[in-house]
C-alpha cells in the first residue's frame, strides 16, 4: 500500500543532500568566475559590492530551485489520477456557528479541524478550505464529514453528512458546505463532487 508520509520523508532523504551539492556547486563556479583582484585601495568597496550581488543572486536561484524541487515533491506524492482534494465552504452561518470538523475516507480519520473565529468568519465570507489532500485508488470509498458546533438557540449541535464516491482515473474534488435552510431554520450539511 502507498504510504504518502514514507514517500515523503525518502525524497527528502535524497532531494536535500542534492539541494546542498548544487548549491555548493554554484558557489565553487561564482568563486572561480571572479576577477583577479583590483588594486587594493578600490578592492574593499567593489569586492563587498561584487559579493552582495552574488549572494543576492544565489537565493534568488535557491527560492527559484525550492519551489521547482515543492511543485516536483507535489506531483509525485500526489499524482493527478490518484488525487482527492475535500473543500469546506459555508453560506451565511445564522443558524450554525462551526467549531469543528472532522473527514473520514474509507472508515478512516484523514482530516481533523477545530476552527478559530476569524477562520469561521473568513469562511462565512465566502471563503473555501482545503481541508485534506489525499490519493485514493481506483473504486469505491465513502467519505463521512462530522460538523460539531453551535445550532439554533445555542445547542451544542453534531451532524454528519456522506457522500459515496465512485473514484476513476483524474483527480476528484468534493465540496463540503455549510448553507442555512431558511425553509427549515436549520442549517443544512451537503457533500457533493464537483464536476
């Protein structure tokens, strides 16, 4: 079975060292680069000048190389046709005041979140949380999302809500929302997929 956090930490078991040896590398070809010195009374300004734009530019190359090396680690620990990403979005937020949730894939906890205020009230604001990023194989899971928090008239409130998703080949995404249901005074709990 593919374990993501084993896959992680043999990449950066070998992808660090290499990281380290070319920066190294490009050290040892700037120093070989350099001019033979200048005359000692303009050497000082111009050489401290000369190695402040060296180093600049090696971490321009090194902040260049790091994200190259995160998206490279993205894509083979989470390939496209094996990826899942679950989203948590909410509508209005009368009627449920969110403290927590928690995903389940496959029976499995995946996903645990206790939210702060400006989390909640970032979210009731339109904003979306990726809340777990995972690979699935090929087939049938279900996805179980637990909703703890705040419903009408203050009660502590628990809801769950499923979702049974048929995974095939390309990457699946799947929306948790919060909305209210003015029609009910409840609010209500969707998982969907998006398509």
């Amino acid at each position: 079975m593919y374990d993501p956090g084993l896959a992680q930490s043999s990449f950066r078991g070998w992808m660090l060292p290499l990281l380290a040896g070319l920066l190294m590398w490009a050290g040892a070809a700037r120093a070989q680069e350099a001019p033979v010195a200048a005359p000692a009374a303009a050497a000082p300004a111009a050489s401290a000048t000369s190695l402040d734009e060296d180093v600049q530019g090696l971490r321009r190359e090194v902040v260049d190389l790091n994200r190259e090396l995160f998206m490279l680690e993205e894509e083979l620990l989470f390939p496209a046709n094996t990826q899942v990403a679950v989203f948590l979005s909410m509508d209005v937020g009368t009627f449920f005041a969110l403290d927590s949730v928690q995903l389940k894939v496959g029976g499995k906890e995946v996903a645990n979140h206790l939210y702060t205020a400006r989390e909640v009230d970032a979210l009731v604001r339109g904003g979306v949380q990726r809340l777990w990023l995972g690979n699935l194989k090929v087939g049938k899971h279900e996805i179980i999302a637990i909703f703890t928090g705040k419903g009408p008239h203050e009660r502590d409130y628990r809801r769950g809500a499923t979702l049974s998703l048929e995974k095939g080949v390309g990457a699946r995404y799947v929306e948790l929302r919060i909305s209210d249901s003015a029609r009910k005074l409840q609010p209500e709990f969707v998982v969907k997929e998006w398509e």
